[in-house]
C-alpha cells in the first residue's frame, strides 16, 4: 500500500520564493551520517514488509522511510529545530535505476511518497510549535551510480551502463512520486555527470508540460566540483557546468559535496559572479579523515560558510556529508541578518559550455 499523499499548504511556492527574497536560506545537512547515530541492523532496513527479501539491505538509507519512518521523521525535526528553513527527502537513491543494487525497483513510487510524508509531518510538527513559521520540503533527486558520460570500461571508451532514454524513465518516475507527495520544490544534486542532471532536467520539464501551470515548483540545482582541478567529474568547469543548464531557467545554482568549504572558496565565487539566479552552497564537514570521518566542527563550518554570506555570495546555506544538527544551527546563527546576495543582470551574449566556458558577446 502507498503512503498518501501530502499536499504542502496552498501558498507554499510564492512563500518559498518571498523567503528567499527576504534573506539567506538555511538547508539542513547530511541525512546518512545521522541515520548511523541509530545503530541499525539488517532488521531495521527489512522490517516486516521486506523481512523475506532475498537481497541484503542494509546500507539502502532510503527504504527506512517505509520500514523505520521514525528514523527519518526525527532527523528532518532535529534540522528543523537547529534552524534549517528546508529539508531535503530522503530520496537521494529512489530511482529503478539506484535500487535495482538492491532487487527494489519496483517499490520506486511508495519509496518517493514515503520520504516526501516524513518530511511534510516533520514540517507541519515544526509550524505547529512555532506559530508563523513557515518550514519547507525539497524533493532530492540524487546523481545515479551509472553515468551517461563516461564508460566504466577503460578499454571500451565507447561503452556506456545505460542509456539516456533508461535515466530519463528512472527520474521521470522519481519526480512524479515527489511531486505527487507534495515537494514544494525538487532539488537535482550532487552532479558529477552534467549529462545525467540535462537527463533530469529534461524529465522535470516534460511533467509540468504535462501538468496544469501550478504543478510547477521551483527546481534547484546543485553540482559537485571533485577536486583540486576545480572540475565536475566529467570534466567541466563551473563555468562550463553552469552555461550547460542556464537554458532550464532554474530557481538557483549552487554547490555541494566532495569538497569542503575553504576548498569550494574560488567556485562559489565565481558561481555568485556569472549566475543568473539564486546561488546556494552546502559543503562536507571538511574532506573525510583516514576513517571516513569528518573533523570540521560547527564553528569551524560556520566561520567559512559566513564568509562566503558576508561577501554577498550567496542566498542558501546548509551542510553535506558529515554535517549534523549542530553544524546547521552554527551556520543558521552565523548568517542571521546578513544580506542575501543580489542576482545580477548578465550582458547580452551567446554563452556556450564544452569543458569550459566560451562567451561570445
């Protein structure tokens, strides 16, 4: 049986841009670091509907918002009270083509409706105790483990895992199921591959021009730079990176994940500087220790993300990987009262995007 439905209150989307018109908004944070504080086991990932499943579940984050709902009700109630204005769905892998590791495609659409209920009762929860508040739900559409760009195959360059008509099915069902739930906007994220978000993209824009005009949300989108080089994992620059998806008009640009904040410094710089809409970062808790850990304290987070505010770059905060409550409430308080960044008015230009960036005037 599929969870129902929740539609978000009827003036969630002209509230959700005002907020974002009125200051800086703060996203909560990593959602899997704080799933292991739980210390699950096999059986929680199973629970009684998936008890006989003849593959191991364990380690699938996304199937305990229908087996331990409470898990994830309690982890979006903990960012709301640190002081997170949105959180995203616990639907970073609930597309056929992610769970299909797990022998779980077919429970795609009650994965998305489940995550998108959590949310909305921690939400509702949240305004009810805090009269005035308004609290938000982003539905989070995830990268993929298959990429459109390049071949896992070094000796067939040529190969691809899947096809562009395969991911587009796989997110279209995914959206449908978050839209369908009650997001108040979906948020393409964590993109290595800028071909598997233009497949994303593509999905989004074929569901509203199927629906009526108010099913429209605002679409966010977020890129990951992998290193040093300053480049996606397909090898784009952010410049690059963000002429290639400008053409879908989307309510902000931002970057989060495999980089800490000091590291990301130059890209979200530079991202402030060219984008056309809202700029949003949400960094790791600093680069993973020899553990797997991550060292980066609240204070130590929120000292690099208020710079990036004070200098007027951005209009969305929050944390990735390693980030917790505490790290969302340092940065929430170190943003208060600074200035949204301002969006700015680009020069007429053809602006194209390979691996670089190429404006012609």
């Amino acid at each position: 049986m599929q969870p129902a439905a929740q539609p978000p209150p009827e003036s969630a989307a002209p509230a959700f841009r005002a907020l974002f018109a009125s200051r800086i908004v703060v996203l909560d944070g990593a959602m899997g670091s704080m799933i292991q504080t739980f210390k699950l086991g096999e059986a929680d990932f199973r629970g009684a509907r998936f008890k006989a499943h003849p593959h191991d579940l364990q380690g699938n984050n996304d199937l305990l918002s229908l087996t331990r709902p409470d898990v994830i009700e309690k982890t979006h109630a903990d960012y709301f009270a640190a002081g997170a204005d949105i959180v995203e769905t616990n639907t970073f892998s609930s597309t056929s083509i992610a769970q299909a590791d797990y022998h779980l495609q077919s429970i795609v659409t009650d994965l998305n409706l489940a995550a998108v209920a959590c949310a909305r009762r921690a939400a509702l929860a949240t305004e009810a105790a805090t009269p005035g508040r308004r609290c938000f739900v982003a539905g989070a559409i995830g990268p993929l483990n298959r990429t459109l760009s390049m071949s896992p195959d070094v000796n067939r360059p040529d190969y691809r895992a899947v096809t562009w008509d395969q991911v587009v099915a796989a997110y279209t069902e995914q959206i449908r199921a978050l839209l369908d739930g009650g997001v108040d906007a979906l948020l393409v994220e964590t993109i290595f591959d800028t071909l598997n978000a233009k497949a994303a993209l593509f999905a989004i824009e074929s569901i509203f021009d199927e629906r009526v005009e108010a099913a429209r949300v605002p679409v966010m989108i977020s890129v990951t730079i992998t290193d040093a080089s300053g480049r996606t994992l397909s090898g784009q620059t952010i410049g690059a990176f963000y002429n290639s998806v400008a053409h879908a008009n989307p309510f902000s640009v931002g970057i989060n994940c495999a980089l800490g904040g000091r590291a990301m410094r130059p890209y979200v710089e530079e991202l402030a500087r060219i984008a056309g809409c809202y700029v949003t970062c949400y960094p790791n808790a600093g680069l993973p220790n020899a553990f797997g850990g991550y060292d980066e304290t609240p204070d130590e987070m929120a000292a690099v993300l208020g710079e990036f505010a004070a200098n007027g770059w951005l209009n969305l905060v929050g944390g990735c990987c390693g980030s917790t409550p505490a790290h969302i409430g340092a940065i929430a308080r170190t943003v208060r009262g600074l200035a949204p960044r301002k969006v700015p008015v680009a020069a007429p230009a053809m602006r194209l995007s390979g691996l670089e960036a190429l404006a012609v005037a």
